[in-house]
C-alpha cells in the first residue's frame, strides 16, 4: 500500500510542469497586494469568488496548452497566419506593456519586502534580483529552469499556514465561501474587476503555450493522448493551487485588516509591516516568504511571455531551451523588459496606480484573446481531432462573458 501511494505522489510529481507554472507565477506579488485589499475592504464576502475561476481558468489554460501541443507553435505564431499585423502588432505591444508594468509593481514588492530585514539600498536589491534572474535565464538549460521554477512554487505553501495563524474562523470562512453575501456596490465592483483581471491574465496564456512547446522538447516520447492528459492534470493541480492561495490570502487580510478596520493598503511592505501585531512575528514570516518566492518567479514568467509574444510577431528565433547566439533578439526583449521594470519600480509611481493601469489593459485585452483562442481552439485545420468539446466551449464562453462584463463595469465604474 504504502509503495503504491509512494508511486503515485512520484507520478504526479512527474505530470507537474508548465500548468502548476503558470499557475504559482499568477500569485505574483501585485496579484498578492489585490487579493489583501479585497479582503481589507470587503472582509470574507469575496471569499466565494477564488474558487469560482477554478474552473475559468482551467478552461483558459487548457485551451493555450492544447494548442501549443497540437500545432507546435505559441499563440502569437497561430495568430500571426490569420490575424491582420494591425492586430497582432497592438497585441504585443499591449502585452509587453502591461508585462513590464506588472514587472515593475512585483520587483517593487519583492525589493520592498527584502528591505525589512535587509538595510540595503532599493537599487542594489533590485539589480542583483534582476541580475541573477537574467543570469539563469541565459545561462542555464531550459531542464534546469524548470526544475527552479517547479521549487519556487513551493514557497506558496507558507500562505495556508500563515491564514490559519492570523486566527481566521474556519466557520466563517465555510459560510461565505458557500453562502455568498454579495453587496452590489462600486467598491465591490472595482474589487472584483480587479481580482478577475488578476486571476485571468492574458500573460498566462502566451507562456503556457510555449511552455508546453518547450516542456514536450525535453519529455519522453508520449503519445499524443497521453500528453493532452498529462497536461490537463497539470493544468488543473496549478489552477487549483493558485486560486486557493488567493483564497486564503483574503481570509488573513479579513482576518487581521478587516477586523482592525484597516482598509487602506497602498504597499506590500506596509502590509507585511502591518501583518506583524495583528497575525504575529511567524504568520509575517511565512507571508514575506511566500512572497518573495513568487515574485521571483514571476519575474521571468512576466519578461518570457512578453519575449514569446514579441518574438513570434516578428518570426525571430525564440525558447529558453535555445542558446543566447540562437534567439539573440528573444533573449534582448527579456534584458529589456526586465531592466526597464527595474527603472519603473526606482521611480516613486504610485503602485495602485500602476496595478491599475496594468489591469485595465488585461481587462480590455482578455475578452479579445480569449475570443481568438476560442477560434483556433474550434478550427479542425489547426487543431484536427483536438478541437474543443463542448464542455471546453462552455467554459470559455462563460470565461469571455464574465471578462468582458468585468472589462465593462472597470470602464464604467471610475
């Protein structure tokens, strides 16, 4: 009994890779900072949501990681033999523009949360985070990063434990995760726009189609049926993953915040800083933790999607598992996307602010790309027999509908 349970923890461990990815690098330090001022200002009421775009986005990412393993090319590439340039052109500047702005927000999180226990310069932290990442990126095979992408995700754990330390009632969580207390309200409305655009962001889908790509480069030889099922497994353990970890990050800020009427978060570390009387010394740590692993997963996810997206467009040679020599210029979209994050997060912008804009662009962008996936999704010239059933249908129209009533009610309610 026991070496069957051993042998399929080791099966399962085995499956996970670009979904559960994805799925950690979507807890970023700005997707952190939303989910505590959801709970600081709306309490447990939102609590029900996280779970509800479990299968939102597992509908999304199912759909890219499809794709990328049927037609063996990333969302942009399919795209760019169908799609007018206009288009695809005002794509991946949207993209890279909200990427290097998300960059920014998250480097300024994790460089913000490293300065409370280190008295170094913001400066020096942030170009030594920025430096090894692009290091690693560079430098180290694509089987290498993913196995370091696949440990950070584990810093994640720390937030569970760090709910139930803040001395959240598990009955009360029960209650509004299955009786849902929604106030119509615009405070409310602008809160679920924002969790929406930070759940289901349209950076996820470029990288998790060209992950699959790279990931099925190095993996055994499957057959296609054992691929897609693998692959759907994966997807569903890291979606689950991430939305339970907003989850509980809203049930600590309720839990410490919204119990103290604090209710205004303006930073990362000035919620850190506040975690401390309210949760104690150990539920802080475990939350600087967690944060500071996903931020610097993030960080490559966020400068590798935009290098994906810009490098298709432009057909250049792209992948982590190529050399710098072999993808110069999908190596230099990475260097700069990262360096002009680092100069944004030294400015002295106004990080709800720049979380803000960043969202309205996914927000307006995500009902369009989510559109288009649908199209090469249901088209039997690209996809053959992998087209989508019906029940991916029905997931991602639902998905679309609720983006573009979100991208509606952001534009409506300023």
């Amino acid at each position: 009994m026991r070496s069957l349970f051993h042998f399929r923890i080791k099966e399962i461990r085995r499956r996970l890779g670009p979904g559960i990815i994805t799925g950690a690098s979507d807890d970023d330090p700005s997707g952190i900072l939303t989910h505590l001022i959801a709970g600081a200002q709306t309490g447990l009421s939102l609590l029900w949501l996280p779970l509800v775009t479990i299968p939102l986005m597992t509908s999304i990412q199912e759909m890219c990681a499809r794709i990328g393993l049927v037609t063996k090319r990333g969302l942009m590439g399919n795209l760019k033999l169908r799609a007018p340039k206009l288009l695809l052109y005002l794509i991946a500047i949207l993209v890279f523009s909200a990427n290097t702005f998300n960059l920014a927000a998250d480097l300024s999180g994790i460089v913000a949360t490293l300065g409370l226990i280190l008295p170094v310069p913001p400066i020096f932290l942030g170009l030594t985070i920025i430096s090894l990442i692009l290091i690693s990126l560079i430098f180290f095979s694509y089987k290498k990063l993913a196995l370091i992408f696949r440990w950070l995700t584990l810093p994640l754990l720390a937030y569970f434990a760090a709910a139930f330390l803040s001395g959240i009632s598990i009955k009360d969580m029960l209650f509004h995760t299955f009786i849902p207390q929604i106030e119509f309200n615009k405070t409310t409305l602008i809160i679920i726009t924002a969790l929406l655009g930070t759940i289901i962001s349209p950076y996820l889908f470029f990288w998790q189609t060209n992950q699959e790509i790279e990931e099925k480069n190095i993996s055994q030889n499957l057959s296609s049926g054992q691929e897609i099922k693998n692959m759907r497994l994966d997807i569903i353990l890291g979606m689950i993953l991430s939305n339970l970890v907003g989850y509980f990050i809203i049930a600590t800020a309720s839990a410490t915040f919204h119990q103290q009427g604090i209710t205004s978060l303006a930073t990362i570390d000035q919620a850190t800083r506040s975690l401390a009387p309210l949760a104690g010394q150990f539920a802080t740590l475990l939350f600087a933790i967690g944060l500071l692993g996903t931020g610097v997963l993030a960080i490559p996810v966020l400068a590798g999607s935009a290098a994906y997206v810009i490098s298709e467009s432009f057909g250049w040679p792209e992948g982590l598992d190529r050399k710098f020599g072999q993808a110069r210029n999908f190596y230099l979209v990475i260097i700069f996307s990262s360096l002009l994050g680092l100069a944004l997060s030294l400015l002295e912008l106004d990080p709800v602010k720049l979380l803000f804009y960043t969202a309205v662009v996914y927000g307006v962008l995500s009902p369009l790309l989510i559109l288009l996936i649908l199209v090469i999704a249901n088209n039997k010239s690209i996809m053959g027999d992998k087209v989508n059933g019906r029940l991916s249908n029905l997931g991602s129209l639902i998905t679309f509908l609720v983006m573009s009533s979100a991208a509606a009610g952001l534009l409506f309610t300023r």
